[in-house]
C-alpha cells in the first residue's frame, strides 16, 4: 500500500550513503523487482479506510485510484517511514540560500550552479529536536552533514565548510568520517542549546552574505562567519498518519509519536500485537542500511507466520460466564488489546473474548463487577487454593499465637 504516487519513499531524494550506496541505482532495481515480482500487488494513491480482524485473518480496506477493495491478509508490516520538519529558524523559508541537509543533497547531486560557485558553506546541527517540543535526537543528520561536506570537498576541495553541532553523533564506523572530515580541513564548532547562532542576511564588500554569529567556548570569543549557504540539520519528525494506523492497526507509539516494538532487545520487530510487524523510519529515525536490516527482519518475522497453518495460543486467556455478564462493557473498555466485544446471544448482547487476541493479563476479570469474566489457570478458586495450600490454617494459627506470645 503506497499513499504517493510512486514507491520509494524518502530515499528518492537521497542519492548516496556514507558507505556509499548509490541510493537511485538501489531503489530502481529494487522497485524494478517489486512490480515484475507476480505475487506483489502494488496499491499506489492507496489511503486505508478500515481493518479489522487479527494474526492470521486481518482484513484491510484501501481506497486506491478511486477503487476501493477489500484484503484479507495474514500479517501486516508496518514501514510508513517518517517525515522531515520544516524549520522555522535561521531564516529557512525567507532565504533561499538557506537549505535543509535534503536539499543540499539534491542540490550536490544536480551541480546546481550557485552552489558550485559557493565559498563558503556553514551546516547547524539539531534544528528542530533535542529541544522540549521535540526531545529526541533525530540520529542520521550527523551523518548527513558529514556525508554532504565530505561530497562538496571532492568537488571543490577549496570550500570553506562549519558544521555548527551540539554532539557529532557519527555511530559507529561513520566515526571514521567524521575524523576523515577533520582531516580534510571541515571545522567542527560546538554551541550551546541556550546560545543557539544567529543567522543575518548582510552585504561585505558590496557581496551578499549569510553573516552566522555565535560564541566560540575554546576561543571564549564570539565568532562571526560569512557563509554563501547555510544548510540545516532538519529533523526526522513521526509521519503525520503514525496515530491513525496506530488505532487501525491497534499499535502503540512511543512517548515522540514513533511506532514501538513489543521489547526493544527481544522483539525488535514486533508488535504487542501478533501478526503486525515494523521496519525502517516508522520505528525511530534510522540510516537506509539499518532500514534494510530491519526490513528483512520484518520480512522473516512475517514468513515464519505465514509458514504455518494454524496460529497457536496460549491456554491462558479470559473467558466469559454468559449467565454471569450484566453487558455493562467495563470489560471492553479495560482490554488494551481489542480482545473483547459484545456478540448476540439467545440471552441478550454478551461480552465475548476472542482467544487469539486475549494475552491473559487478567485486567479484564479485576474490572467486571459480577465476576463474570475469568481468567483459564488463575480463576479466583485455583488462586485461593494455592494460598490455601501454601500456608495451612494451623500453620497460620501457630505462627499468630508464637507472635503473640513475644509480644
Ligand atoms: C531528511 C532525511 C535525510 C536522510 N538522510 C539519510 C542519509 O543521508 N543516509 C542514510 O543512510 N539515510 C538517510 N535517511 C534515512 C533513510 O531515508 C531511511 O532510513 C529510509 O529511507 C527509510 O525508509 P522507510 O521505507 O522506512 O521510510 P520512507 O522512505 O519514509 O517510506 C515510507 C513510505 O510509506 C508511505 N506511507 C506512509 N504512510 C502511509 C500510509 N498510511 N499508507 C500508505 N503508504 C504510506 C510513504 O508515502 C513512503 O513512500 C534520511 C532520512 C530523512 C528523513
Ligand atoms: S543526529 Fe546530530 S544533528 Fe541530528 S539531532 Fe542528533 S545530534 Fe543533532
Ligand atoms: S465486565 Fe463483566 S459484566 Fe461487564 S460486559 Fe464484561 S463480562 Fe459482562
């Protein structure tokens, strides 16, 4: 299912890596091999209106080129990558000289004229995150800029380049670049994020410049830098739609709107929810390689699904006692996992678990106020018993009159 026009995402405005992958060679074989593959059908323009269902029998309807249909699928990947902020700083918007780390790329990539003819080129890390609205780091646009300035030096080794940064987080082997950059004469400068540059249009010598302004902490001096393009470290923001598939799907997100797995160390790929995986942007911002990874693991995760005939669940999920429930929806409400609905019965509308979904949590049975929903292997009588068993009433007795007695 694909919302644009075309597949490809993001990394159709991306053109090389720091490891350096030729991203549009990639993607077009990529895609090339997406549409003659004979079991990929591609949905493009495709907004998804409805799901319902769970692991091994979802049904999803997509809106699609003025089609609508319905798809029953067994599993669901979820790879609706993420978004690019637009700064409202540093004069971005107001001046065309003044670039997002995106845009600079294109521009690398397409020679374009005015910035081949650039002397000077400053680069402001963290616009947009790692502030209260957003208090993230966006990851990859360290690596970026890195991967940029190295770019601009091959092609004019003379280009005076800043990169303004509150931390370079250079992960990794892209630490070898960052030391590369230092080494081919791009300066690093630290700021603080409460003495952030300023950034002025001015005229020197008759010539328009970007004049950046900012304290040097090791000079202990303010400096003023003259550059002809600035280029910003635009953050990586969640995709706009990321609730709305989230409900859909019955998904959670993070704390920064970024879908979250079931573990971060043991289920990396999953959801609470079964059958519904997750890759690439959509997780948290991450480089195209770590993308790749991820997304053969969804891809695995998904395949080891599909593989089976039948889906397996625990024993130990809730059930309800018909007699027992008032229809009263307490239960519904509790069930984080959509588990529970009211079905028609020849009693009246009566809550119903159904077993693949339930995960046991019992939270349903502490909320039902007629004791009507119950939980398999930890009903109240089992639990009871066990006390029961474990501390025998003269046990109990003994030790209450041994306590007496010390007192
Ligand atoms: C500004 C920026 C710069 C980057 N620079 C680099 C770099 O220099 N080097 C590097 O290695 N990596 C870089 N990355 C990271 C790289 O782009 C990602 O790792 C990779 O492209 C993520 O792929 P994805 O498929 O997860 O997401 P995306 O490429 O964002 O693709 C998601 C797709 O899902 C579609 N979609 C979204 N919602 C829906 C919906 N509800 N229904 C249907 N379709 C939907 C979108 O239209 C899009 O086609 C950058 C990312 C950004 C944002
Ligand atoms: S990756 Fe670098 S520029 Fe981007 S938010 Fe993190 S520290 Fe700032
Ligand atoms: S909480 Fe109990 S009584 Fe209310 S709908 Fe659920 S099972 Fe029925």
């Amino acid at each position: 299912m694909e919302k644009d026009t075309d597949l490809g995402g993001i990394a159709r405005r991306i053109h090389y890596t720091l490891e350096g992958l030729d991203v549009q060679a990639y993607l077009r074989d990529v895609i090339r091999k997406v549409y003659r593959h004979p079991l990929i059908h591609v949905f493009h323009n495709a907004a998804i209106t409805d799901v319902f269902g769970y692991v091994g029998n979802f049904v999803t309807t997509v809106k699609s080129d003025g089609r609508v249909e319905e798809i029953r699928h067994g599993a669901t990947i979820l790879a609706t990558g993420a978004d690019v902020y637009r700064p409202t700083e540093y004069l971005y918007g107001e001046d065309d000289r003044v670039l997002t780390n995106l845009e600079l790329e294109e521009q690398i990539a397409g020679r374009d004229e005015r910035l081949m003819k650039s002397r000077s080129l400053v680069m402001i890390q963290c616009v947009g995150c790692r502030n209260e609205d957003r208090n993230y780091c966006a990851r990859i646009c360290c690596g970026q800029s890195v991967k940029n300035a190295l770019k601009l030096k091959e092609i004019n080794p003379r280009i005076d380049i800043h990169i303004l940064f509150r931390d370079m987080r250079t992960y990794g082997f892209r630490e070898d670049h960052y030391r590369e950059a230092s080494e081919k004469d791009v300066k690093f400068i630290l700021y603080e994020p409460e003495d952030k540059p300023q950034v002025q249009a001015v005229e020197e010598g008759g010539q328009p410049a970007l004049r950046v302004t900012l304290p040097d902490p090791i000079l202990g001096k303010k400096l003023a830098i003259d550059a002809d393009t600035i280029a910003l470290a635009a953050a990586v923001i969640p995709a706009s739609g990321n609730r709305e598939i989230s409900q859909l799907y019955k998904v959670t997100l993070g704390p920064d709107d970024f879908f979250k797995e079931a573990h971060v160390k043991l289920r990396p790929v999953d959801f609470a929810a079964d059958g519904v995986f997750l890759c690439g942007t959509a997780h948290y911002p991450k480089h195209i390689p770590e993308s790749i990874n991820q997304a053969y693991g969804a891809a695995g995760r998904a395949l080891t699904l599909l593989s089976h005939d039948i889906v397996t669940v625990s024993g130990s999920v809730c059930e309800v006692k018909e007699n027992d429930c008032v229809s009263c929806g307490a239960c519904i409400t509790a069930c984080t996992y959509g588990a529970i609905e009211f079905r028609e019965t020849p009693q009246g509308r009566k809550a119903w678990v159904n077993p693949v979904l339930c995960k046991g949590d019992g939270v349903c049975c502490a909320k039902c106020p007629t004791n009507a929903i119950f939980l398999k292997h930890f009903t109240d009588e089992e639990l009871l018993s066990q006390i029961d068993a474990a501390f025998p009433e003269e046990e109990i007795v003994q030790q209450f009159d041994a306590a007496v007695g010390d007192a």
